[in-house]
C-alpha cells in the first residue's frame, strides 16, 4: 500500500516483515495472531485427491492480532480522530472497532457490523479523515474462524490527505447479513453484488442486490473454501483432461 505521493506508510510505522523483534508487533510471522486453523497440503483442500505432491506440509493459519499503540506514523491520528468523532456521537469506540490491525505497514479497523454505515460515513465526512473513496469490497472466506466465517473488507481512500486505510467486517455462515454503505460510497453498488454472487454475504439496504456474474439460478458461490471442487473434462489440442476432481492422487 503506498500513498498517493509515494510514501510507503511503513516507513513511519513498523512493519513486522522488517523487525521482528519490536515489542508492539501485532501480525509478527511466527506464533503471533489469532490461529483460525491449521492447514495441511499446500493449498488446504481437502475434498478432492491431492495433485500437488505437497500432501504433507502442515502449518497453523493465523489472522494478524490487536495491536498496540503507538501504531506509528499517521496511524495513531486517524485512530484518534476516528475514536473522538464516534464519540461525539455518542457512541462508544469499543463497541465500533472490535480492533485495530497494524500488519505489513497497513492500518485496518475490524468494524462490528452494525455500526459500519456510521463508520464508514464518519469516515468520509470529518474533515481531519476525508476518506472521500471507496475503492470497492472483497469477501473473505475462513471456515475455521468459527462464528465470523465471511469476511467483507472496504478499501478506503483520502484523496485530500493521500492515506489508505482498511475496514474489515465479519458475519457468521448462519447469518451472512452486512449492512450496505452504497449509500455512503455510491461506487460499492456492483462490488457488493459481485461479493454477494460469489460469497453469498447478504448486503441489507442495497437497492438491487442481484448476481453480477454467475446466472440468477445458479446454486452455491464459487469462491467459498467449502465450494465442492468439481467440473468438467477439456479437450486441449487433442489431449482429454479430466475435471479436477477425477485427476490423479498422490496423497
């Protein structure tokens, strides 16, 4: 992520793939975070044969934790300036930012879902934050980040000050339902439904969310981790490949 005039933020922070030993680290490589689950093979599948030869890896999966203050840099003004405007609103800072993320010289705001229209419009409008843009939002899909499964992150641009920041949400499988910010940053109106055709997260307030790609009867969305492998066979230049889930196994 760099700024508009070319700054890295990072460079007035700390940036945890530079020293790995600074005490206020919250997403350190190592046994840092918060472990979701652990993955075994290179890419984690697990509902199909293992084509990779990489059966046997195993590693822990971890989310970047709360960090400490001071954040470095700009950071720790946005944060305060984004507190105090929750406050004069009379609404409480903790119960907005469920926490703040300081990873790879990148600031993000774990927001409650709830509470993200305000957030988000707090954001765009005080004068010291003139997040003016959204550049749009992702799904995230973690089945064992148990209760919060799908992840919705926003993209955020000041264009007056040249800053980038991150919000993040999360919802559970049970409940994949995210206030809609269209009518905050009118330019998520496709992005939200691209997310909901592909992740199923429910945008409540969206004036049309309808599939974007896949077809309107289509079951499922593709770009879940539990979405079931599968397919069908390609001929390639005479040659019969089959679908992904009647390849050879190694495991």
């Amino acid at each position: 992520m760099t700024e508009a005039n070319g700054v890295n933020p990072g460079d007035n922070g700390v940036n945890p793939d530079k020293d790995l030993n600074a005490e206020n680290l919250p997403g350190r490589r190592g046994d840092q975070g918060e472990p979701i689950r652990v993955q075994r093979g290179m890419f984690g599948a697990n509902n199909g044969g293992d084509t990779t030869g990489y059966g046997g890896l195993v590693r822990p999966v971890r989310l970047p934790g709360q960090a400490t203050r001071p954040y470095g840099g700009w950071f720790d003004e946005v944060a305060d300036e984004l507190e105090g405007a929750l406050e004069e609103q009379s609404l409480l800072p903790e119960n907005a930012i469920e926490k703040t993320v300081v990873d790879r010289g990148e600031l993000t705001f774990h927001i409650a879902r709830e509470h993200l229209p305000r957030v988000a419009r707090t954001l765009r409008d005080d004068p010291a934050l003139r997040f003016e843009l959204c550049t749009g939002v992702s799904g995230v899909h973690f089945p064992g980040d148990k209760g919060r499964e799908l992840h919705a992150v926003y993209h955020l641009r000041s264009l007056t000050h040249g800053r980038v920041v991150r919000l993040e949400v999360s919802a559970p499988d049970s409940d994949p339902h995210i206030p809609s910010i269209v009518d905050v940053y009118p330019t998520n109106d496709w992005h939200e439904r691209e997310t909901y055709d592909f992740f199923g997260l429910i945008f409540d307030g969206h004036p049309a969310l309808t599939r974007i790609m896949m077809p309107d009867d289509w079951q499922g969305f593709p770009q879940r981790k539990d979405y079931p492998l599968g397919g069908i066979p390609v001929e390639y230049k005479g040659a019969q490949i089959p679908a992904p889930d009647q390849r050879r196994s190694y495991s």
